[in-house]
C-alpha cells in the first residue's frame, strides 16, 4: 500500500510569544502520522481511523486537508483510506501533545500529492503543501501559530516566524553538536486551545500586564535560539531554564497553570542532574523538552522521572519531514 508519513513536533522556545508577533523554535521527532490507501476498504465512508488502522473518526482539518490537496494536485480517486496516529498517542490516556493532528493533516495532502505523481520529499512539493494543511489545520487552531505544521512539513528544527494571514516564514537551523535532549509525557492531556484563550482573554483586559509578563518569556526564548544557532549547549541550558520561569510568570500573572505539579518536577528532575527542562507547547500538562550535555546525566533523569511517575518518550529530534511510504499488506504501519 501506498502511503504518506509526517512527524509530531516538540516545541523548544516562544510558546505564547509566538502568537503575540514573535517567533518560535520548534524541531521534528521521529514518532509519525501516517495516511494510506486500505487494503481492505471499509463500510464505505471512504476514511476511518484516528488512533490505529481498525477504528476511529476522522478530523475536519484532515477532511479539508484532503479536499484542498485534491484541488492543487488533480489526480485520481484514492479509494479508501487509513489514518495511524499511534506513534503519537498512548491508546490508554491519550495525546501526548506532540502535534498529531498537524502531522495528519499534513500527511494527508501528501498521500494526494503523491497521487498525482509529486516527490514528498522535493522541497518544491513540500513549499506547495505547506499552505493547503496550514490552512486546514486552521479548523481546529484559528489562533495557532503554524509552528506544527511546518514541523510536520520540513522536518528538523525551524525557526518560525508567523504571518497574519497565509503560512508561517520558517528558516531552518541545526542540530547543536554534543546535545542530550529527551522528551518526557507528564501524562496529563493538556487542552491548548483553552490555556491559550485564558492567556488571551487576560491580554483583551489586561493589556499592559501581558506585554510585560511576555518580555521576560521573548528575551528567553530568543536566548534559547541564539544558543542554538552557536550551537552553545551550556548556553542552551541555562535558557531553557529561564523560559521555564518566564513561562511560570505568565502563568501565575494570567492566571493560567501553564507551568503545573508534574512540568515544575521535571524542570526540578532536569537541574538535580545538570540539565533543564520546560513546558513544550501551551502547558498545563502534555509533555516538557529537557536538555543536557552529558548522556549518563540524561540517562540518570530518565530513571528518576519514571520513578516520579513521568514518562521519557522513546523518540530522536530533528527528524525527516513529509515523505512518502510503502506498506506491505498486513504490516502494522
């Protein structure tokens, strides 16, 4: 079987920051969504599946997605189709908060670009499809940043930079030498699109407080990036705790539990073995990026959160973006 994959994401600065006209550094990792044709066809909806290739529903942003594709790459009709997030989400406890519903969306427009005969790993095909999911995924986020979607797009580590109306300005930039990082799920399914209306909301009220509970977050975050760009992993770690912090004071200045008891032990978890940690998308649970230079120092945070009850995700960072698959019939995707 024919099929298209794109990867979750795991954001690494300027969440809040990112939607109040500053930008964002978000990375790709290797768990990902996965649209194919069926082997064995269905009830006749034409799609099935969210969570694994037996049953489920299917999101409006990957409906549209597939409904605009169509429209900018005319190809025949694919039949039924699968839809895999299991990468993507614990099927006990849900979402891991790693972007699943931007990655299918992306993927699939790919499987319709693939379709109509299109390399999904051509950067040509990859600047075509980037604003047919952008504006899908828009469904379900109207006020998102397009940090996921791009993540899903192009793969690696991108700095984003949002636009008011039509996809994100993304520039890539590379792995620093002789990082250590892990994700951890705090096993708490965060609601993003309600942390990010409270922060909002308190915004519409409360105008001037915001501006100055977000300075501390962009001049983090922007740390955050720069010590990326000089691939300085001291530097970097030392800002990923001050974006904790600031994103801590937002919290505690909108009144939004960004920073809750299970991402304020992970951060603690972090520092105890020379490393940091903060939130990775809106908070309020979901999962949190910690980051280290040494790989014993991450190995020994592992075992201390899984003791905490936390759970370090299996995944590797600054992986592919949108490509094309074949699935043997019968292989679990």
């Amino acid at each position: 079987m024919r099929g298209a994959s794109a990867p979750g994401k795991l954001m690494l600065a300027g969440e809040y920051v990112v939607l109040f006209e500053g930008s964002a550094l978000v990375t790709a990792v290797s768990r990902r969504a996965r649209v194919f044709r069926s082997a064995t066809g269905n009830n006749g909806s034409g799609l099935r599946g969210d969570g694994s290739r037996e049953n489920g529903s299917v999101s409006p942003e990957v409906l549209l997605a597939i409904q605009l594709a169509r429209r900018a790459f005319p190809s025949e009709s694919l039949g039924p189709l699968d839809i895999d997030v299991s990468e993507l989400r614990n099927q006990r406890e849900g979402k891991y908060g790693l972007g699943s519903s931007a990655a299918t969306a992306v993927a699939a427009a790919g499987l319709v670009a693939q379709a109509a005969g299109r390399t999904l790993d051509d950067p040509g095909t990859r600047r075509e499809i980037l604003p047919i999911a952008w504006e899908a995924h828009r469904v379900i986020a109207p006020g998102g940043s397009g940090a996921d979607i791009a993540a899903a797009n192009f793969g690696g580590t991108l700095e984003v930079e949002p636009q008011r109306s039509s996809p994100p300005h993304t520039n890539p930039v590379d792995w620093p030498r002789g990082l250590i990082a892990r994700a951890v799920w705090t096993r708490k399914v965060a609601r993003t699109n309600e942390m990010v209306a409270r922060v909002r909301d308190f915004g519409e009220s409360n105008p001037a407080a915001l501006r100055q509970a977000l300075r501390p977050l962009r001049d983090a975050a922007d740390r955050v990036t720069d010590a990326f760009r000089r691939q300085s992993v001291p530097d970097l770690i030392g800002a990923v705790r001050e974006h904790h912090q600031a994103l801590a004071g937002l919290g505690h200045t909108t009144g939004t539990p960004i920073v809750e008891d299970t991402l304020e032990r992970t951060a603690h978890l972090a520092e105890e073995y020379g490393g940091g940690a903060k939130p990775s998308g809106a908070g309020g649970g979901d999962v949190a990026f910690a980051c280290f230079a040494q790989e014993d120092a991450a190995d020994r945070f592992d075992g201390a959160c899984r003791a905490a009850g936390l759970v370090p995700l299996d995944l590797t960072f600054h992986a592919d973006g949108l490509r094309g698959e074949f699935l043997s019939t019968g292989a679990t995707p």
